[in-house]
C-alpha cells in the first residue's frame, strides 16, 4: 500500500472518529472543507497565472478567442485576473471574519450560497464594466467565454 494511499485512509479514519463523537463541530469541518477546498483551488490557479513567467488565465481565455490582445485587453486581463485572486482570497477569509466581527450565525452566509451569489453579481457587472473601458473591440457572449475558458484553464499556464 502506498504512503499516499494510507494517508488517505487514516484521515479519513480520523475524520469518522471525529463525525461519531463530536458530530456538530464534524459538520462544520464538514462545510468549511467543501468550501475551502474548491475556493482555494481557484485562488491558487487564478494566483500562479500572475506568476511572472506566466500568462494570466482570463489573458489566456481572451487569446483563445481573440488572438493576440491589444495592449489596453492585456492590461484589462491581467486586472482581472487579480481582482479575482483577491476576491476568492476575501471569499476564504469572509467567514472567518464574519465569525469575529458579525453577527452571531454570519460566518455561514458566504458558505450557503452568498458566495456564490456575490461572484455571479460580480460577474454580471464586470461583463458591463468590460464593455465600457474596452472599447472598439469586438465582444463575445457568455457561451463563447465559457467555452474559451474551460480550454484555456486545461493547458500549462506558462506564457
């Protein structure tokens, strides 16, 4: 049996023993996992494309579909892709800050859906922004967008 293999499996051992007898804070692990682990992994992909030797992603997906970007677009992308970086590191953060600072019961607003709600807005508003600073620049849809996406995030990230 591999080391990876039996790590695995005594965590997981670990994290039954701990859901029999302390079941309140293992569904709290629980949540907090299934939400840490997917923003983190966006974080540090969004992250490490700002990496100098590397392109940032929302570059790389407007180069899927435009071609070689205009210096003002490279400019705009690279924003972008922070502005998401530091927006999913707030989104790991927003609990815990709510938990200190909120009411009680707050911290689990971002991880029961305000998250997600916040990142569409935000999303809807930037598609707006986009259209008003880049200008003379021919737009595509969402579809296209995503599309571009999900093929741009399967390459390497090196430029």
């Amino acid at each position: 049996m591999s080391r990876h293999i039996l790590t695995v499996a005594c965590c997981t051992l670990l994290f039954c023993l701990f859901g029999v007898y302390c079941p309140q804070q293992a569904r709290i692990t629980d949540t907090l996992l299934l939400y840490v682990v997917p923003l983190g992994a966006l974080l540090g992909t969004f992250a490490c494309s700002l990496l100098p030797a590397h392109t940032p992603l929302i570059a790389r997906v407007a180069q899927q579909v435009h071609g070689p970007l205009r210096a003002d677009v490279a400019r705009y992308t690279r924003f972008l892709t922070l502005f998401w970086a530091l927006f999913f590191a707030g989104a790991l953060l927003a609990p815990a800050v709510l938990a200190l600072a909120g009411p009680d019961g707050s911290w689990r607003w971002p991880l029961s859906g305000g998250t997600f709600a916040c990142a569409a807005g935000v999303m809807l508003v930037e598609a707006y922004v986009r259209r008003r600073v880049i200008r003379n620049f021919e737009h595509v849809s969402l579809r296209e967008t995503v599309a571009a996406f999900r093929k741009a995030s399967s390459r390497p990230t090196s430029g």
